[in-house]
C-alpha cells in the first residue's frame, strides 16, 4: 500500500492482513504469511489512496458485490472521481440511480479477492517458511487530536498496553454516535475468537523469558486534525514516520522521554520537500494533558469489562501513565 515518497526507501509486501509469529533460534521473532492473497474492500480504492493495490487487481481477480460499467468493467465508489453513465448495480439492476433503497452503485463491503503473486512490490521472501525477522510492531488508531503522530513504548508491556488502549473515533457508517471513542485493541476486536483478556495475557506472556530479543512498539496516529482539517499528509509521506522507527531500531537517533512514551524531537522527522509548518509538526508531536487524562478516565471504565482477566501489567500501566502525566 506504501509507496515511499523520500530519496533510496522502497516498501517490500510479505502479507497484507495475518501474520503468524515465532522465536527464532537467535531469540528474536519471525513472522510468515499464512496466506495465498489479498482479500480488500474496494469503494475507496483507487489510485490515490492505493496505487500498489490498483495495479495487483488489474488481472486474475475475482470481485464480488461492485458495481458494472457499461463495457463490462468492474466499478466502486472513489474508484474514480467521475461516476459511469449507464452502470448496472450490485443487485443487478441496469442504468444505477442513487435510490433510498440502492444509495450506492456498489456495496459498502464489496470486495476483490486476488493471488499476493500480482502484487508489483512483492518481497522474494514472501513464502520463506524461516519467515522474516521482526524489527517493530506499530499500532494505530483513527483519532481527530490527543494521540500524537509516533511514539515509542518503553518497553514491552508498556507497548501491549498501547496495542490495548487502541481506539478510533467513530463515524457515521459506524455504530455510535458520531465523534465517539470505539475501542479496538491491537485492531483484532472483530477477529479475536476468544477472550480479549486472554489475548492481553497471551502477549504479555511473549515477552517474558531469558534471550529474547523482542521488538519494540510504536503507536501511530495519521488522522489528527486541526480546524477540521488533517495536518499530516498521511499515505506515501508516513513512510517518514517509518524511517524514524528504522533509525531508532538501528540506534541511529534518540527520542525524547514524554509522560506517553518515547517520541521524535521534530529535526528528526524528514521533513524534506514537504509542505507542513513548524506548528503543525509540533502540534503532532506533542503531549496534550488533558486530553491524554480524559483518555485514562475512558480507557479505565473500559478495563473493567475485563474483569479479572485483565493482566495486571496493564493496570499498573495505566496508573503509571496517569501518574507521569499528573506530575
């Protein structure tokens, strides 16, 4: 999905959606792709927001559920800026008018299914069964202020306490009311087959042990707002983001200590050729106290369905945090 847009970086595809995870002999994890393709929604798909994307599905792909043009070529919403004339619907139905009961030309949901072989950027160790080893695990979530552009765990349990803590506002094709938080820890709510406090458990029990070599955790934020308007370029330009987490895995930059986590000084993000102020950039690497207070008040209440299964290296986290930023 990334193409970089900084001087020398390419972005190499092992797997789009699973990874299945494992200590190497060295103590460090190796992740393989349990998978044969990519299964991807398609209404906000297209050039833009996915040009890697566009280019694996124009062959051998099966859609479901889109839309039809008129030479018999798929269509979604976003796919292009004009709409077709003359489209068949995703219920079948010839020349597509918005209706209350067909709104859309093609489902919400509908998707693209197609063999990881298409895709342009393909890592040749996609199929490796010793996998690929794993520098750093990131985390992020879909929030309008509060939640800065990167920061760093501390250390491990701090960094599952971030996967734990991850949420997005929502929007209107969501549940909820609109702007509200909705929790989805390490982004597996709709995936997880048993209980999240298990799920909590079982990382926090990956990270104990002699020998290990575990990889650090960030969490990442490209949505935050100011006047209603994103602040962050987000697609190709987070490959800047990414460079930095390299640079800290490879000891080439220091961060600065924050109540959050460790994040960036702003020299060190590369800002070149890129159109972002000074104010901007350091409003998305600052700690806003209130609203990170208001968040452990939230993120507290929603611990409690938890019960006793929620690790208690998570509720120490959480005070600790509460702690750091109180002081």
């Amino acid at each position: 999905m990334l193409k970089p847009t900084i001087p020398g970086w390419k972005v190499e595809t092992v797997g789009d959606d699973i990874c299945w995870m494992r200590f190497g002999k060295d103590g460090r994890l190796y992740a393989i792709n349990p998978e044969f393709g990519f299964f991807g929604v398609a209404p906000g798909t297209n050039e833009e927001s996915n040009p890697v994307a566009m280019k694996t599905i124009e062959s051998n792909t099966i859609f479901t559920n889109v839309a039809l043009k008129e030479n018999g070529d798929v269509w979604w919403e976003e796919k292009t800026k004009e709409v077709p004339q003359k489209l068949t619907d995703w219920k079948g139905k010839p020349n597509w008018t918005p209706t209350e009961d067909t709104p859309r030309a093609a489902h919400p949901n509908s998707r693209f299914c197609v063999p990881i072989t298409n895709c342009p950027n393909l890592d040749p160790a996609w199929d490796d069964p010793k996998g690929v080893p794993i520098d750093a695990i990131i985390f992020g979530g879909r929030r309008s202020s509060t939640i800065p552009l990167v920061y760093e765990a501390f250390d491990w349990n701090h960094g599952v306490f971030v996967g734990s803590s991850i949420s997005s506002e929502t929007t209107a094709a969501q549940v909820g009311e609109r702007g509200t938080l909705r929790h989805d820890p390490f982004a597996m709510l709709p995936f997880c087959g048993y209980h999240m406090g298990d799920y909590f458990n079982h990382w926090v029990k990956v990270g104990k042990g002699k020998g290990k070599k575990l990889p650090k955790i960030y969490g990442v934020n490209w949505f935050r707002k100011v006047n209603g308007k994103y602040i962050w370029p987000g697609f190709g330009e987070n490959s800047r983001v990414l460079k930095w987490v390299f640079e800290r895995c490879d000891g080439k930059v220091e961060a600065v200590d924050t109540a959050v986590g460790r994040m960036p000084k702003p020299s060190d993000i590369d800002t070149s050729d890129l159109k972002i102020s000074d104010e901007h950039l350091k409003t998305l690497l600052s700690v806003e106290k209130e609203g990170w207070l208001k968040d452990v008040e939230e993120l507290r209440e929603y611990y409690k369905i938890f019960g006793k299964r929620l690790p208690k290296e998570l509720s120490s986290n959480l005070k600790e945090l509460e702690k750091r930023l109180s002081s």
